[in-house]
C-alpha cells in the first residue's frame, strides 16, 4: 500500500497481492492498525500529502491528485 497509494486500490486487489483473502486481511488490519482498509489508505495519502504541502510552490489541488484523492473536496475534508 505504501508504494501503490497513487493507485486507486481495493481491498480485494491488495488482498489479492498478499495471497490472502480479504477477509483474513480485513481481519488483519483491524487487529493491528484498529481500523479498516480505506483508513489505512486515507492515511498513508493523507501522510504524504502533509509532505508535499511543505513546498508553497504546488497546489493543494495537485497535490490532492498526486496522492490519489480525485475530488478535492474529499481530500479537503
């Protein structure tokens, strides 16, 4: 996930990538992150976004897409 946050990814495809079902890497991630997928994804993008805002030079708006939010106003909120 860290590498492919870019990515519109699924559980199901990541889950896919790991050899395991997306039960097992639900189950997964909630025992050891205590939440779901779409949390953790939010967060990685989230986390390197904060990275990008530091440079006054890029827009918010692409800094949004490069991290893989495609509507700003998600990413906003």
């Amino acid at each position: 996930m860290e590498k492919n946050y870019k990515e519109k990814l699924r559980l199901v495809d990541v889950a896919e990538k790991c050899f395991i079902s997306q039960w097992h890497l639900s189950k997964l991630l909630n025992k050891y992150e205590g939440v779901g997928f779409s949390d953790v994804l939010n967060r990685i993008r989230i986390d390197k976004a904060k990275e990008l805002l530091t440079d006054p030079s890029l827009r918010v708006s692409d800094i949004a897409e490069t991290v893989g939010f495609v509507d700003i106003a998600h990413f906003s909120r």
